[in-house]
C-alpha cells in the first residue's frame, strides 16, 4: 500500500486516512448548534442562493407523484427542508448524516416547520449507506462531500442507490476564476472566518479547517471526472459567483 492510500488530507495536514471522519467528527459536532448562523456570516447569506439554485436544477415534482430524496451529510436539513418546500405531496426526503449532533439539530427542525411526516433524519456513513440499491430518485450533497476520507467511496454510494434516471447533485466549494476576487476571498477566509468562528461558536480550529479543506479539494474538471468514474452519465458542471462554489450533476442512465 503506497503513502497515497495511508494518508489523506485534513485542511492543509496529511493525516492517516483512518483519522480522518474522527477529526471531522469532532469539527461538526464543536460547531453543529450554529451551523446554520456561521453560514449566514461566512458567505454574506449567499449560501441561500446557491442551495436554492441547487433545488431548481433538482426540480422535483409540484404535484403527488412520488419522489424519494436522499440528502447526505445534510444534518441540518437545510436542503430537505427547501426542497420539500418546493416539491408536491408525494415528496419525501431522508437525511444521512454521520454526526448525530448534526441530526439533532435538523430533527428540532423538521418538528419546527412542521415537516417531520415528510423529512426523516438517519445517522449513516456516505461511504457505506445502510440503504438498499436504485431506492432514490435523487441525491442530493451540499458542502459535505469534501468532508468525506473516501470520495470515490462516497460516489459510488450514490450511484448504488438511485433509480436508473435518478439525478445525483453535489454543491460544493470550489476555485474562484475572476481577477482580483481570489486575493480578496484567500484574505476573508483565512483572516476573517477563523476569528468569526471563534467569536461565534468559540472555536477557531474547525473554521481554519473548513476554510483548508476547500483548497485542497479536487478542482471542478477533476471532480467531474471522478463523478464518470463512478458510473454517472452526462456529467456537468456550473461555477456560481465568480467560482466560489460549483454545482455538479450526473445521471445514473
């Protein structure tokens, strides 16, 4: 086994590949009561934005056609929530996440708006879903993928348990391509996120690795290229303002 296979990252540290979802753990489970606030505060509330637009290249039905979602590493239920807002009667959604702080903030939600008869919450690993083959017709992963050791794992989860024609979309950091706008969000998020998180949430080390961890994700062409890997068929992507996040898609044909 070669040290590629040993080690991988967390933020900018080379890591055994084994310690890794036990230090994202502990990230997620430090911050999970104001995770929604701190995404607020970070992105200016264009965190809103882009996951609506996420639900709109989702699409799911307006009428009482069923429609199964799978949302991974969505403890809050941010994405569930907005697509169930959108969606008709036939709609429902299953959020995996592997941190149960995570899912307990998005259960106290689900009962909030309302919505726990159409959004279940499932603690489970994107690497190994506790899920039966071509359940889904969609899958859906905002922000968590690169929190995963194993990505081709993960993908080739998703590809697993989607229906043939289910739709997997994973939004997610990615390489800002515009002039000038680069210098300003390297010195935002290495200068300004860290001291935010820990004013807000008392801890800056998970927002320094937060912000590390999307440098060293794969760049979109790259990612998309790992998407056809695991099976999907007309795979693409698109850069949402100015490249700080991109939405990719696929299809299980």
């Amino acid at each position: 086994m070669d040290r590629e296979d040993r080690t991988t990252h967390f933020g900018f540290r080379d890591v055994p590949l084994a310690d890794k979802q036990t230090l994202v753990n502990d990230v997620f489970h430090s911050v999970a009561q104001r995770y929604d606030l701190m995404n607020d505060l970070m992105s200016g509330g264009l965190h809103r934005v882009w996951k609506n637009a996420m639900i709109t290249t989702l699409n799911p039905p307006r009428n009482n056609a069923p429609f199964s979602l799978l949302d991974v590493a969505g403890g809050t239920g941010d994405i569930a929530f907005r697509a169930a807002k959108t969606a008709g009667s036939g709609f429902q959604a299953t959020v995996c996440d592997i941190n149960p702080d995570m899912l307990a903030v998005g259960r106290e939600r689900a009962i909030k708006q309302h919505r726990d008869h159409q959004v279940s919450f499932v603690e489970g690993n994107a690497e190994t879903l506790a899920f039966t083959d071509r359940g889904f017709d969609a899958y859906t992963i905002a922000f968590g993928i690169r929190n995963v050791p194993r990505i081709d794992a993960a993908l080739r989860e998703a590809f697993r348990v989607l229906k043939p024609g289910g739709r997997f979309l994973c939004l997610e950091f990615s390489t800002v391509d515009v002039p000038g706008l680069d210098k300003i969000y390297d010195l935002f998020s290495f200068k300004v996120i860290p001291p935010l998180g820990r004013a807000v949430t008392g801890d800056a080390d998970s927002y320094r690795y937060l912000v590390e961890s999307i440098r060293k994700f794969p760049k979109p062409d790259a990612f998309a290229d790992m998407i056809r890997d695991a099976g999907f068929a007309r795979v693409s992507w698109q850069a949402l303002s100015g490249g700080i996040v991109a939405l990719h898609s696929g299809w299980r044909l």
